[in-house]
C-alpha cells in the first residue's frame, strides 16, 4: 500500500524533452550569426525569461523584446513558431500517467510560460490525465520557490507528505522536500520505474 495520495510531475525534460539548438540554427541560417547572438542576449538577460515564467511580463512584452533580440526580421508568428517548436515526447513515461491516475490525483508542476503553453504542449492529449496544471506564469511564483509548491497543496487538500514530486532539475527537487514532500529526481525511464517501485508505486 502506498503512503502517498498526489503523484506530481514536472513537464520539460520529464514528460516533453526540449531542445533550443534547432532554434539557433535557424536564426543562424536567416542572418548569420544571430542565433549565436540571440542566445548570448538571452543568456545575458535571463531574468527576461524568468519574469515571463512568473507571469510579470505578457507575451506581447516578451515578443518586443525577442523581436529586438532577433534584429527585428521575424514576425509575430514566425517568431512564435520557432520558439515554441522545441518540444518532442517521453512516451514510455506519457503512458504511466493513465495508470497512475487510477490510483492517485496527478498534478502537473511547470516552470513554463503563456507562449509555451498556448503553441507548444497545450493540446497534447496526454494533458488530459492531469487533475490539476499549476503553472508559474498562472500562479506568479517559480521553482523552487516554496510558494508555488503550495499552490499544490491548495489544490489538493493532502498532507505534504503524501505528495510525491518528479523534476529532472536536483534543485526543485531539493524545494519540493523543503516543503515536506518526498521527491524523485528524474534521470531516465528505467530509473524512474525503479524509483516507483521502490515506494509501492507500481
């Protein structure tokens, strides 16, 4: 019998792999170098991208600043495109979620974004088998903060102990036990299955 009643997943690198050097590629082949200089730009100016994760600059914010970024060659939607065409699927760890959801409320936990979400993974079928998404730029607070954690617990009414957290990054990980959550660090497919077993899981 297992103790925990909420199993949490995070989304990229869990669920949906992403990967960003397509998208400097392309920008290097319209105009030479400017992928290379776009992720400088980005790199140099994170908190851009964490202030719209948290939801304190709107899309439209965001795209003037990209377009800027981007030497001001693409339009609204090719920028879009480009930038939220990143995403492929983790099948073998998609197709525990159906039968996770028999036994346990699931709930999405994402560092994410309105772009992101609107044109990148929102229609995805698997995103039915969630109970609850609880994303940063909804909820104004990013991993590991402790209050998007609890943002969590509001949704679910359960002890902190019995949420059981997923995350590839150690550090939210590590934010999810502050909050008195069990947590697993997601290495691979193979790991995680054992992990679960581990706790009476599967």
């Amino acid at each position: 019998m297992s103790k925990y009643s909420v199993i949490v997943f995070d989304l990229g690198n869990v669920l949906i792999p992403f990967d960003y050097a397509p998208v400097l590629k392309k920008f290097n082949n319209i105009k030479e170098g400017m992928g290379d200089r776009f992720k400088k730009l980005y790199a140099d100016n994170y908190h851009i991208h964490q202030n719209f994760e948290r939801g304190k600059i709107s899309l439209n914010q965001f795209l003037a600043i990209m377009h800027e970024w981007t030497e001001n060659i693409l339009t609204d939607d090719e920028f879009i495109k480009s930038f939220s065409d990143i995403f492929t699927f983790n099948r073998d760890v998609i197709d525990l979620l159906p039968m996770l959801k028999e036994n346990y409320t699931l709930v999405l936990l994402s560092n994410t974004n309105e772009m992101h979400k609107r044109y990148g993974y929102e229609h995805h079928e698997f995103m039915k088998h969630f109970d609850k998404l609880i994303l940063s730029h909804e909820v104004g607070a990013i991993k590991p903060e402790e209050n998007i954690y609890k943002e969590v617990e509001k949704f679910t009414q359960r002890p902190s102990h019995e949420h059981l957290f997923i995350d590839d990054i150690k550090e939210y990980v590590e934010g999810a036990k502050r909050c008195g959550w069990d947590a697993i660090q997601f290495i691979s497919y193979e790991k995680l299955v054992e992990d679960l077993k581990l706790r009476n899981i599967l």
